[in-house]
C-alpha cells in the first residue's frame, strides 16, 4: 500500500510568504500573473467562441508566469505536454490552471480534463484511487522527481498554489496548497464561463505524413 502524508495547507501570511521564498516564488509575482489571466478571461465578448474566456485566461497566464519569472534558474519547459517553467536547482515546475473554486474546503478542480502527460509528472501509479469524484485529505508520499505545482484560479479571482495528486483526469488529491487570494470584493467578481471546454494542458499530436 502506498505511503499517505497529510495534505499541508498554509493560510498565514508569513507562512506563505516563507514557502514561497523557498519555492524561488513571490505572492507579489503570482498575484500579478493572476490579474493578467482575469483580465484577459474579461476580453472575451460574445462574438468569440464559447471557450474563449477559459483560453485567453489560460494562454495569457503561461505567458505572465513566464514573463515573471524567466531567466537565472528559471526556464521554459514543455514536457509531457504541460506548458510550464522549470526550476532544476529548486526540482519543481509551474504552470497555470483554471479551477471551479479555490481556497475552498476541498481541493480544487481543472474546469478541463488533465492529460495522461500530466499523470505521469505528478507521480506515476502511486495512487490507491478512491471513488469517483472523491477528493481526499490524504496524498501519497511524494515520489523523486521535479516537484509539479498549479498556480490556480477561479472565476471570481481567488488563487492557490497546489502540488496535486491528479488520476482519472482531474485532481484526486494534494500534497500541499498555498493559499494566495481568498478574499474577492462582490464586485471584482467576473463573468462564468460558458462551458468548460477549455484549452488547457493540452498534449501535442505527431502525426506523421
């Protein structure tokens, strides 16, 4: 049987801010990454797709993260189709996600279907699956390996930073979250997304002529 480990959530201030700093990471520079993926969700009207507030979010978000943080030991990385940025002196990645609530009871979860690439790099076969559409309060033992993180946002603007356990295509479980906004003024709150069909973590195709 796996090893389970409690999933570590950090409120207070300093505690975050201390996390943060040893993760190479800032609330400053993820709240700004958060208010450009709002920003740009609040661009799309309707004239454009269905999905387009998801996609802009989720598109704009990479790029701010990146925009952010690029450069000394940060850098691009793509593997396992997770468009992300890569710490190798720190072991961990980023990247962005549209989730349904954060900073809430349970653990958040994608408003898109995560990738089989994405199961793989949080831990391969290292969960006991629980039923379906349950979120535990329990992670397994994290395995060696760059350390995945989601910076996650909701409609109304509240994020986290979270390390998920993700099998079934969504997020089973969490070995931390790192609460960054969870306060939001009514009238901050924006637009809902018409549908969940987001472009997110998407996996790319070869296909051979």
């Amino acid at each position: 049987m796996t090893e389970q480990i409690p999933t570590t959530i950090l409120h207070d201030v300093d505690d975050v801010a201390h996390r943060l700093t040893q993760l190479g990471l800032t609330v400053e520079g993820l709240s700004r990454v958060v208010a450009i993926a709002l920003a740009e969700r609040n661009n799309a009207t309707g004239l454009h797709p269905s999905n387009a507030a998801g996609t802009f979010s989720y598109h704009h978000g990479v790029a701010a993260l990146r925009r952010e943080y690029l450069g000394d030991d940060w850098e691009i990385d793509r593997k396992d189709g997770i468009e992300a940025i890569r710490n190798d002196t720190l072991g961990i990645k980023v990247s962005f996600c549209n989730v349904d609530e954060a900073c809430g009871q349970d653990h958040p979860k994608p408003r898109s279907e995560k990738g089989a690439g994405a199961e793989r790099a949080s831990g391969p076969n290292l969960f006991e699956v629980a039923g379906a559409g349950e979120l535990l309060p329990h992670a397994p033992k994290p395995f060696d390996g760059p350390a995945l993180f989601y910076l996650m946002v909701d409609q109304q603007g509240r994020a986290e930073l979270m390390r998920p356990v993700i099998a079934r295509r969504t997020f089973v479980a969490a070995v931390e979250r790192i609460f960054l906004i969870e306060d939001v003024e009514d009238e901050d709150t924006i637009l809902p997304l018409d549908t969940d069909d987001i472009a997110d973590d998407f996996e790319p195709q070869i296909v051979r002529k």
